[in-house]
C-alpha cells in the first residue's frame, strides 16, 4: 500500500496550494480529487470561468453601446453565444491543465477518484469500479462548498440555474430572475444584463451585498440599477413554480407582507453555499462539525482529530478561492514544523463587475458596533485623470484609519481597476500602515491609484484635487 507524510482531500484552489507547498518543503503529499479536474469549483465552475464572461460580456456592452460614442463606429456588432462559451471554456481547460503540470513539477500524486477517510490514517479512493486504499500520516480536507437552494426549488441546471449553470447558458434569455443580492448573482446578473437579459434581483435584505460597507453597497446597487439591472429588495422569494413556457417566481414583500409575482424566462438561484463534508465518513472518525455544518478546527486548522485539518469553503470564514489557499499554505507550513499561519482580519473580497468592487479590513458599521474612533478619507474616482480620459469615473476610494493612532483600519473602493488596486491597500495594512505613509507614498500618475493616495489625504482633510 503507497504511504504518504500527507493526503489532501479535495483539488480545489486550496488544497492543490496545500500539496504544492507541502512537497515543496519535502512532504511526500499526493492530492485526491473526483470532479475529474483540478482547479475546484474556482477553475471549473467558479471564479475562473465567471471572471471570463465577465471580460467578454463587458467587451460586448462597450463595442455595442460605448465604442460610437468615443470615436471607434462599428456596425452590425454581434454576439455568438457558442463561440464566447467556447473560449471560457478553453481558458478554463488551459488552466486546470496547468495544474496537472504544477504537480508534476513538484512531485505532488494526483489520485482520481472520490476520497474517504477509512481511518485516521486511511484513505479509501473510488474511482468507478476501482477501490485503492492508502496510507497517511496527515489528511487535509479541502472539499470546498456546493450551491444551496431555498426549500421547494428545485435546481435543474437548465431553466433554473446556480451559478454553475448560469455560466453555460445556451442563449441570451429575454429575462432573468435572480434571487439574492451577493457576489454570484450580481456578477452572473450583471453578464447577461450586458448580452440583453432582462435581469431582476430579488434580495430579502433591505440592501445588496451584505456585511460590505454600506456606503460603497448603497452606491453599488445605483450605478448596477443605472445599468439596468432591477431591483427588489426586503423582498423574499417563497416559490418558483416551472409553467408550460415561463417561470412563476412567488415573492412576498417583507414589510407589506403582500405577494406578487414575477414570471421570467430563467431563474438564477444564488442565495448562498454550504459546506461539502458528505461521504467522507467524518462522523465515525469523530471530525466534529459546527452547527453550520462547517468542520470544526483550531488556531492551526487542525479538526477534532489531530493529524486531521481542514482548509477552505468547509471551514469558517468567508468562501473565497484566495482565503482557502492562504490555508492551504498554513497546514503545509505547519506540518513541516513551521509557524504557518493565516491573518483573518486582511483578507480582501472582490466582486467583478463593472466598475469592480473591493475591500479589505473593517466596515465602518463594524467600527461603530466595535466603538473604535475612526477617521475617514474618500477621494472620488470622477477627479482622477486617468479615470476621467478613459470614461470610468464611477465610485471612490474610502479610507477608514484610527482616529488616535492614524493607522488604517479598513479601505473599501467601487470603481474601474480596484480588484488590483486593492492589493497594495491589503499589503500596506499587513505592515501597520497609517493613511499617513500612504499618503507619503509616490504613486505614479496618471494612474487609478493616485485616488488611493488622495483617499490618504483625505483622511487627514488636505486632498489636493477634490
Ligand atoms: P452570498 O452569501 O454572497 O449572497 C446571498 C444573498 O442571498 C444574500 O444577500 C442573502 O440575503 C440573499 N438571500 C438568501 N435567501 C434569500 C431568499 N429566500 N430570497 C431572496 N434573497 C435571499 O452568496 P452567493 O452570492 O451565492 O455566493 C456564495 C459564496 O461564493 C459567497 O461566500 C461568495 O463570497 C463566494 N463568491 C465569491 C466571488 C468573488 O470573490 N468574486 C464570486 C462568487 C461567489
């Protein structure tokens, strides 16, 4: 039987990070994973492909409705659905092939198969008929997050969609109801709003993305509504019924209690994931569960059983790709005896729209309710040149910093590039910046980033072009 310092469970952006690093510090680490694919629910039906028709669909809007304005006259722009699937679907399979290649590079097994703890030290894969087991010293579970629904809908993939069917669609639909206001129905909604979908977005909340600060949420949900996006909100979806040619979604309006409802072509349900820990055998191993679901783990990841962690979307914390590779890394490090570990408070959270969204660090809700003093600097992208000469001047930069100390406590921006912007913001922060040494800091010009550098200013009220 082949014996391994560590199995991980699951190939998804964190455990194929973890097995990476783990042979890259001499681990003998083998990766376990059944989808058929390495890469997850990010590279196959996640961020990955989402990020494509993001650019693509983008691409679309602004040749169809920007490019005459600015000087550049097309006519007759055309979309063809099978060809823009087929390149995200190229992308994708480019990039899960990388990582086949990554593991050959450093030395990493990949077993196919469905992988289940035998024992604490057994693992049993199943790949169709075959059965193999092996043996470890560690495990790691990696095995990420599924789409939840709401109860009495069902999920065909086809007419009502998660994410991952909203992102093969076959043809534009003349009208797309999406139900929750988070990061995948505001970016699925937001591609086929641009291919010409009518999109509605029902949120029971009364306001989208929740737990991002309110101002930037606020003006996000303008400048979506502007683009054409409808919304209802503090509204709850309570049916989704299929009828011989549409689709009768039965909502029910928290405040009046009233009901309507709204009859659309598909229907994308995004309302949320769950954890994924079914039929890996953890109950009788004794891996203890959270009442979310979620695995339980230590300050070093470690679950109830000490040679087992877990990483990811099935632990707490947000589900984010980068959140489970910052993990996956941790457990590696620690298990070679290093003091691997992951800074929670700074872990930035992008939504890719247009103009992106991005954060890092706390809310200004969450100082309020924390009672933390705090200054705030924000510098409007509309007085920043290079947002100007290239038409995006929606959003702003929004520095929170300490009132007594100056140090930067959380930046929130909306507008064009901040998904990039916001690593320096995340780097700054992971060394104890004051709005004062980013205000110091040279940024070049013209660029987006001179907005964060004002934002700095700002906080201590002397920007100088607003
Ligand atoms: P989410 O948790 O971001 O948003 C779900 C929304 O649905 C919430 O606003 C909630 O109030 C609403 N909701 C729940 N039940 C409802 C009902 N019955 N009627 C109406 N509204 C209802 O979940 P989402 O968008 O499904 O994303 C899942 C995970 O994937 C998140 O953790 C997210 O962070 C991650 N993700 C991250 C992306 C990124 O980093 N850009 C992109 C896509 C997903």
């Amino acid at each position: 039987m082949e014996e391994f310092d560590l199995i991980v469970i699951g190939g998804g952006p964190g455990g194929y990070v973890c097995a990476i690093r783990a042979a890259q510090l001499g681990l003998k680490a083998a990766c376990v994973e059944s989808r058929g694919a390495l890469g997850g629910t990010c590279l196959n039906v996640g961020c990955i492909p989402s990020k494509s028709l993001l650019n693509l669909s983008e691409n679309y809007k602004k040749a169809k409705k920007d490019f005459n304005n600015q000087g550049i006259e097309i006519s007759n722009v055309k979309l063809n659905i099978d060809k823009m699937m087929s390149n995200k679907n190229k992308s994708v399979q480019v990039l899960t092939k990388g990582i086949e290649f990554l593991f050959k590079k450093n030395k990493v097994t990949y077993i196919k198969g469905k992988g289940v703890l035998f024992s604490k030290q057994d693992v049993v894969v199943y790949n169709n008929n075959e059965k193999k087991n092996y043996k470890t010293k560690n495990i790691v579970i990696a095995t990420g997050s599924y789409p939840t629904s709401i109860p009495g809908i069902d999920i065909d993939e086809k007419d009502i969609v998660s994410s991952t069917g909203a992102l093969s669609l076959g043809s534009v639909p003349k009208s797309l109801t999406v139900i929750g206001g988070g990061y995948i129905g505001l970016e699925m909604g937001s591609v086929w709003s641009r291919l010409g979908s009518e999109v509605t977005v029902v949120e029971y909340l009364d306001h989208i993305t929740p737990g991002m600060d309110r101002e930037v949420s606020n003006e996000f949900q303008k400048i979506l509504k502007k683009q054409g996006i409808k919304f209802k909100l503090n509204t709850k979806v309570t049916s989704v019924k299929k009828k011989s040619s549409q689709i009768e979604v039965e909502c029910q309006d928290k405040i009046s209690n009233e009901k309507h409802l709204i009859n659309t072509e598909k229907v994308l349900v995004a309302v949320g994931r769950r954890p994924y820990t079914e039929g890996l055998n953890l109950s009788k191993i004794g891996v203890k569960k959270d009442n979310q679901g979620r695995i339980e783990v230590n300050n070093k990841l470690q679950t109830s059983i000490k040679n087992i962690y877990a990483i990811g979307d099935v632990i707490r914390g947000p589900m984010l790709a980068h959140k489970a590779e910052e993990e996956g890394i941790a457990v590696a490090e620690i298990l070679a005896g290093q003091a691997g570990h992951v800074n929670y408070d700074i872990i930035p959270g992008v939504i890719y729209t247009s103009p992106e969204v991005a954060t890092v660090g706390k809310t200004e809700e969450q100082l309020k309710t924390q009672n933390v003093s705090y200054k705030v600097g924000k510098f409007p992208f509309l007085a920043n040149s290079r947002a100007k000469v290239n038409n995006e001047t929606e959003g702003f930069v929004k520095i929170l910093a300490d009132k007594n100390t100056d140090k930067v406590l959380g930046v929130h921006i909306i507008g064009p590039h901040c998904g990039d912007m916001i690593a320096e913001m995340a780097l700054a922060m992971e060394f104890g910046a004051s709005s004062e040494d980013i205000a110091r800091t040279c940024h070049a010009h013209p660029t987006h980033t001179e907005a964060i550098k004002e934002a700095a200013l700002a906080v201590d009220k002397r920007p100088i072009h607003f």
